[in-house]
C-alpha cells in the first residue's frame, strides 16, 4: 500500500448477522486516496424479508424506507464496479468484507479477493488507553464528526476519517516504535499489517521527553516535582470562602471538618471518625487541612477502598487542591507489584515462538501505551479482563528473582515508584494494600487517612486470612517440571545438556518435584474423602465449613505433610533459580533463553505460595478468630482441594496497624448506624471511642426536591421463586423501567445472578435501543463504569463496587434499581463465623451483625443516585420486603428525610417516568405502607 492506494471504505446495515440468510438493508462506501474522499455511494436496499425491529431501532431505517429500493441483485454490479480493486476498509472488517462478498456472489458476482484493513483493530493498537472502541465513540473521543451513527453512508465515511487520523497517529509514534509495531503486524486481520508497513515514517525521532530502552520507547522518567512553596492554613470562613471560590462552593460543614481535622492534628492528635453525607466534601475536607501539614519528612497516606477511587483521588482531587494551596504536594499511587508491567520481562515476551494473534495484539497495544505512560500501572490499558496469559508473564512480581541486568533494570517501572514513595509528601493507596504492607512503608509516614472506612475491618481480616491451595501449588510444580523438560525441545535441560552439574541438578528437582506433586496429591484425597462425597451432577464451587472435631481431625492430618513442604519447596526453587541463573549469566555459552522470564514469574509465583506456607502456623490459627474450610472448583473436582483460614475479625490487628501513624481519621459518606459510630468503632477494635472524637455531617442536597424513591409491591421475594424464575421476573421488570430516555444503573447482590439476567436483557426489544452492560460479562467492573461515565443510553447492571465510590452527576445516572436488600451471604464462611462467634457471646447475630451491614449498604446503594445539588432521580426497590418486614422497615427509615412509595410496578412505572420528566406526582398516589 502507497500514497497512492485506492480505499473503497464500507458499511453495510442488514438484518441480521448471519450472512447466509440474513440481507443487506444499505451499503454505504466512500471511496478515499491520500486522505481525501473522491467518491460517495449510499444505497437503501430491499432485503425482500421483515426488518426486526431492533434493527429498526437501531439504524432507523423502517420497512417504509425500502419499499421502493432496488434489490441487491439490482446494484450488485455497480458496487462491484465502484469497488474495483482498491483496498477494502471497514470497522470490524470480518463482518462487512465476508457478508458484502457472499451477497455478491449470489447476485452473480465474483466474490471479493480485494485487500482489507480494520479500523477497529488499529484502534485497538494505535489508542491502547480508550474504554471503548466502538465507532460512535471513537470519533467522538477524536473529534471527528459523525452525524449519523449506524447508518451505513454517514458510518462510512466517519470510518475513512477515522482510517487517516490513525495512521496520523501512527506517524507520531517514534520510529523505532512503528518499526517494531509493523515487525509485528502480520498478526493483524487480513491486510491491516500491510498498512502499518506502509505507513511508516522513517526519520521521525524522539521527542524530548521519550527515551530508548533496548527494542522499546519510553517516557522518560519525570520523577515527583520538589515540594515548592509555604501557605497559611485557612483558619477562618472568609478565608476560606476566598480560597474555594469561585471553583467550589463553600460549605459550612465541610469547613467544620477541615477545622476540626486540622486542629487535631496540630494538638492532641486523637483519632477521628467522621461521617460526612453525600455533597459535603469528604474528599476535599480531609486533603485539604492535611496540606498544610503533609511533607516528604511527615507524609499523609490516605487509603481508600478500590484503586478506582485511589486513581479519582490523584486524578481528580488531588489535584484541584494543588490548584487551590499552589502548594506542589508530590503524591504517588501506591498499589501491589502486579499492577506494573515488568519491562524486561516484557521486552522478552516479545522474542517468543508461537505466540497466538491475540497475545500479539497484546503486545502491540503495549508497545504504543509504553510511548505514554509515565507510571507503567497495566490498569491504564482498561482491559475488559487481565487474565491473557500474557500478563503472568509481564507482571512485576516485586522482588529481584531472576532480575535481568541492564538498560530494562535501570528504567523499571517498580523501581520508580519504590524511589518516589521515599520523596511524596501524600500516599495514596488501598486498604488490601496497606493491611498487607503498612511495616513496609516509609519512617516518615505520620499522618492516616482511612477514607470508605466501613470496608476497612474487612479488607483487613480479608489480608490477614489464610489459604493452602494444594490445587493451585500441584499446578504450579507441574508448570514448573514443564519449563524444565520443555516443549518442542525448548526447556531448560536442553539448554544445559552440555553441563553435567547443571543437567543433573536438574533431573534432582525433576525426581522432586514428581514427589512433592504426588504428596500433595495424596493429601488432598484424604482430605476429600473423610469430608466429600461425589455426585452425578457437579456444577459450580463448594465449600464446606469444618466444626471443632473436623479442624481438630485435620490439624493431625495436615501436620506432617504442611511440615514436608516448608522443608523441601525452599531448596527446590533455590537450585531451580541457581541453574537459571548461571544459564542467565553466561549466554553467550547456553544461548539466549526466552523461557527465563516466563520461569521467572513462575518462580515468584512459587515462592509467593512458599513464603505464605512458612508463616501458615496452625497452633497460632487455632486461637484466632478463624473459620475453617475446605472448598473445591466442584464436588468432585478433588485435585483442586484448598484448606481457607477465614477471618471473621481483624480488630486486633488493625490497632496495631494503626499504631504506626498518628491520630487515624475514619471518614466515609455511610459509617453510622443508627446515628451512633459504636459498629464501626467495634469493627476497629475500639473498646470504647468518645463521642468528641466523631463527627456527622449532613448532606446539603434536598432530597425531597431531588429524589423519589418507589417500593414495588408485587415484586417476587427472591426465596419464593425457583433461581430462573426470579431472573425472568426480575429481567422483565428492569425491562419496563428502564424503557425511557434516562441512564439506569441496577444493583445486584450476586454476580451470578447479573449473568442471568443480563442473557435475558440481551433477547428483548430494550437491547436495541439501550447499551446493555455488566459486571463480569461485557467488562470488568472499572472498565464498564468508566464506558457508563460516557453513555447516553445506557443500561448498567453492577454489584459489589457499584454500591459505593462512582460518581455519576446529572444525567449520567438518573434512576438506580436495588433488585435485592442488600444482606450478606448467610453460608460465606466468615458471615457464618461472625454469627457463631456473637451466638456464643449471647449477642442476637442478625441484630448485632448482619443488619447493621446491610442498612450501611442500603444506605450506599441509593447515595449513587444524588451526587449534586442539580441532580434528579427515581431510587426503585423490587424487593418487598422493604415494606413488609420490622428490618426492612428499619432499612427504609435510614433514607434522607425520604419515604417510599409503594405501589404495585404498572402503577409505580408511570409515576417514575413522570418523576423523571420533571411531572408533578400528585400526593393521592402516595399510598406508603
């Protein structure tokens, strides 16, 4: 392909997708040289057959449309002719080259042999860091006008655009970097390589802020910005006032806890707990007294539940109080090791032999984001999962096993931030991190914010519970015997078989770990028949909770083999690793090894499981609050048997975590029950938290002008009706509500039950005019929030994180569906262990425990739906037992001054549409229970 190369790029509309008997409905095709367009062709079709009307929706093209159109047969020869031999284009190439070319050739065509390019994957490589790369969407993000999305004229042309601004993109790209994407591209579908080997711009360098790091660009380090300037705490209102206009709007509440927050800190330094309601500012109220105070030699970490919000809080508010301080406040973003890409090992994925096309493309997608990030934190690349096999092999594993010397080292993106923790003056992490890391951080970390504090007592416990997973380490010394005997000849002892040392060094791992595997094989038997029985049908994981005489039976049991393994894994991977090693350092004897960066995260991997096994200490768990278990993939899945120590109880261990900082702040939208603190300062393990030291804050919003909330009385309870049943009726229901103009995100508490009903969505009209998304099926929970953030008509089905921490103002989010109260799992180990514990000590478990939990996520659920003083919204509960129960009752007078509506769901639907075009609902129809 040249400058001179013809692009014939098309869009077809059809009925179907199903080329053999679905039909075209419009061809649309602009014909494009050098960039500009010299040709267009849109052509409505008659398919001779009905149109469905989710297609009718989508593309808005109806039966009356066609009526009078021609037949394809009819101007097959003259799209034929326009077509010529110019390079096919089109976004998803394999649909529209394949279908345009059936239909040809039965109206007596010659089928296409013409080159084709896809625009969605040089998307995908090109702009590695986009949440979507729908067309719509992508000229969006980039600014090309699209007037008419699905409609294959304007899609047409929107997609020629679309072509020349990537390969503008691509020309950018320094040219090393296009070298080695087009080395790679033969990966590509069909001829979409060919045109990145075209495209490629030979003399164009790097720019000032770019280095060269063997075969890969980077950005150069920039490092943290010196802490620069001196400023006066805002000690009054008016200065305060002056200091937030005209960018916020100043509260007084928020206020109350700067003062209150900063004078702590300056005086008694005693902990806080400060519960600040939706719009009043948590965020900016903690941050920005703690500027004033926070420095490299007294750092602030503040920890927060996900690392979305840990990123929203660099991202967003970080740095609107760097703008309103001046202050340089250097921060860093602290997460575990794997969330970083290894550049070695990365560079040495690049070498390896047989790599399928969807780990090329990988790869490349890598390549480019590498030429613009400056943290090397894989999250960036908004993967819908990170599971590709690739990425254990990419990962950082945080420790120097097997660490290649050289350029890769010196650039490390672990190393980096390891460096820049030292010089921040604000952390900013998560609370899974800091429970498994607060020893390791810096000396001069003094001050702690625990933001979304009521998920830190589980987070904590969560860290500090323990798991032998004999499945998963049986595997892993199987993967392990593998990199040595190797396939296709291209393990490690063929590449020591001219060392006898090291050749039988070797083949004394091999004789051990064939015995370890078969110990461990042995054990997990045992185990599975003193406590399982098999069955017919297995389906799904099973877990199995072990009374007094079960953990006495299997602490004897698991006495000597847990023995055997601490004994024999640590020498074991040390002469593995020592054979790799001397491989590693006389290269240019053995040869270059691919294989070793790969063994390298097998053995990080390995060694992980080996440090957790040499602290797993039975005596010591047989006085902690634990609950043991034992579980498997299915019932008669034996060799993926696993013994858990949960946690149920982390009080103790987070006093002494918090002993390492001075005055913790608890701070959160939701940390009260009952207006009283006394739950959560059990959960933290204090005995005793006086009620100077707390803080409520209401929320400024008027809630009664802004929300409504709905009870929909005929809604089934979920324990009356078989699991498919419930899933209709709850499809259905979500169905009709959502069937408006306003963005709807629904809350489930099982993702299992989010699959069902997403497959049900998916077949009804509604998936024709709305974007249907959901956790764990169209995406990861942080990619589908971010692709919500940018929707228009947009269906969100989420559980867990969406319960809490996403903002979505104005009319981003304007109706939140709450399928089911919000209880936890009454058979998850550690729900069940907290109920023995508070039965033992006389408490009620259900009033002690599990309704305080579900009122504080009750309360989470609807606090998505107001995040402004602008926004408006309908809060939808389709479990009755709201208004039906004392508990639920309880759950509804924790609302915001609000009370529900109940009404069966065909009276209930028109008053929320109502309510949310902005139409008066009269206060007859208000008939709460």
């Amino acid at each position: 392909m040249s400058g001179d190369t013809v692009y014939a790029v098309i869009d077809l509309e059809t009925t179907g997708t199903e080329r053999d008997s679905d039909r075209i409905i419009q061809f649309g095709c602009a014909v494009m040289q050098d960039g500009h367009i010299l040709s267009t062709m849109s052509q409505m079709i008659n398919p001779d057959r009905p149109v469905p009307q989710a297609i009718q929706r989508l593309t808005g093209i109806h039966p009356a449309d066609l009526t009078a159109a021609p037949y394809f047969a009819d101007v097959a020869g003259t799209i034929r002719d326009l077509i010529g031999d110019a390079v096919i284009v089109a976004h998803n190439v394999n649909f529209d080259y394949p279908f345009l070319s059936n239909a040809l050739t039965l109206a007596g065509q010659p089928p296409l042999t013409n080159a084709a390019v896809d625009t969605v994957e040089l998307s995908q490589v090109l702009l590695p860091t986009q949440a979507s790369y729908r067309l719509s969407d992508l000229t969006a993000a980039l600014g090309i006008t699209h007037d008419h999305p699905h409609r294959a004229d304007s899609d047409a042309i929107s997609t020629a655009k679309l072509l020349w601004r990537l390969r503008a993109v691509f020309q950018a790209l320094p040219t090393p970097t296009q070298k080695l994407l087009s080395r790679h591209g033969t990966f590509l579908l069909r001829d979409t390589g060919d045109f990145l080997k075209a495209a490629v711009k030979p003399d164009q360098p790097l720019t000032a802020d770019m280095q060269q790091v063997g075969d890969l660009v980077i950005r150069q380090p920039q490092g943290l910005e010196p802490e620069v300037g001196q400023a006066v705490y805002p000690a009054d209102d008016a200065a305060k006032k002056a200091m937030l206009r005209p960018q916020f709007r100043f509260r007084q509440v928020q206020a109350h806890m700067m003062d209150m927050i900063h004078t702590n800190a300056l005086g008694e330094r005693r902990p806080l707990m400060i519960e600040a309601g939706t719009g009043a500012g948590k965020s900016l109220g903690y941050l920005l007294p703690y500027a004033y105070l926070a420095s490299p030699a007294h750092q602030l970490v503040v920890t927060t539940h996900t690392t979305l919000l840990q990123t929203q809080l660099v991202n967003k508010e970080l740095k609107s109080v760097r703008e309103l301080t001046g202050l340089t406040l250097p921060a860093v973003l602290l997460k575990s090791p794997r969330h970083y890409l290894d550049l070695a090992k990365f560079a040495a994925s690049l070498q390896l032999p047989r790599a399928n096309r969807l780990t090329r493309l990988l790869q490349m997608k890598i390549i480019v984001w590498l030429t613009q990030t400056a943290t090397g934190d894989l999250d960036e690349l908004q993967l819908t999962n990170y599971h590709a096999p690739l990425f254990a092999r990419i990962q950082a594993t945080g420790d120097n096993r097997l660490a290649m010397p050289g350029p890769y080292a010196d650039a490390d993106f672990l190393v980096r931030l390891k460096n820049e923790v030292q010089r921040a003056a604000i952390i900013v992490t998560n609370h899974a991190y800091l429970a498994r890391h607060f020893q390791e951080l810096p000396g001069t970390s003094d001050y702690l914010v625990v933001d979304e504090a009521q998920h830190f007592a589980d987070t904590t416990a969560e860290a500090f519970s323990r798991t032998l997973d004999l499945g998963k380490l049986r595997r892993r010394l199987g993967q392990l015997l593998t990199f040595i005997e190797g396939q296709h000849g291209e393990g490690l002892s063929q590449l020591v078989q001219s060392s006898a040392a090291l050749s039988y060094q070797l083949s004394q791992a091999r004789a051990q770990i064939e015995t370890l595997e078969n110990q461990i094989e042995q054990l997990q038997d045992k185990l599975y028949r003193r406590n399982f029985t098999p069955i017919s049908h297995p389906s799904g994981r099973v877990a199995q909770t072990l009374d007094e005489a079960g953990v006495s039976w299997l602490n004897g049991e698991l006495d000597a083999p847990l023995a055997g393994l601490k004994r024999q894994l640590p020498p074991l991977l040390a002469s593995v690793t020592s054979v790799a090693e001397t491989v590693q350092q006389q290269q240019s004897h053995f040869g270059a090894a691919p294989l070793l960066e790969g063994l390298a995260g097998l053995l990080s991997a390995l060694q992980r499981q080996t440090d957790r096994l040499s602290h797993l200490d039975l005596q010591g768990l047989a006085k902690a609050q634990v609950v043991v278990g034992l579980t498997l993939a299915n019932q008669n899945d034996r060799l993926s048997l696993a013994v858990t120590w949960t946690r149920f109880a982390a009080g103790a261990i987070i006093q002494e975590e918090l002993s390492h900082f001075t005055a913790p702040v608890f701070v959160g939208a939701t940390l009260t029950v009952g207006r009283k603190f006394d739950y959560l300062a059990g959960q933290l393990g204090y005995q005793d938290f006086p009620e100077a030291q707390t803080l409520r804050l209401r929320s400024p919003f008027h809630y009664k002008q802004q929300a409504q909330v709905f009870l929909a009385t005929d809604a089934p309870n979920a324990h009356d009706l078989p699991a498919s049943a419930y899933a209709d009726n709850l499809a259905g229901a979500i169905a009709q509500l959502a069937d408006n103009q306003h963005q709807t995100l629904v809350l489930f508490t099982s993702l299992a039950m989010i699959d069902e009903v997403y497959r049900r969505l998916a077949r009804m009209p509604i998936a024709g005019h709305k974007e249907l998304l959901a956790q764990g099926v169209t995406g990861t929970a942080s990619r589908i929030a971010k692709r919500f953030a940018v929707g228009e008509q947009t269906l969100l089905l989420g559980a867990a994180s969406f319960f809490e921490g996403v903002d979505y103002p104005d009319k981003q989010l304007e109706q939140v569906i709450l399928t089911r109260l919000p209880f936890d799992n009454p058979d998850r180990p550690d729900v069940r262990a907290r109920e023995q514990a508070l039965a033992a000590r006389g408490e009620d478990p259900f009033a002690a425990d599990m309704l305080p939990r579900a009122i504080l996520r009750f309360r989470q659920s609807f606090g998505r739906l107001i995040r402004t003083e602008r926004d408006r919204g309908v809060f939808v509960v389709l479990d009755p037992r709201l208004g039906t129960t004392a508990y639920g009752r309880q759950m509804a007078k924790s609302l915001p001054n609000l009370k529900p509506m109940s009404l069966p769901l065909a009276d209930l639907i028109p008053l929320a549409n109502a309510w949310l075009d902005h139409t008066i609902i009269k206060k007859e129809a208000h008939h709460a229970q």
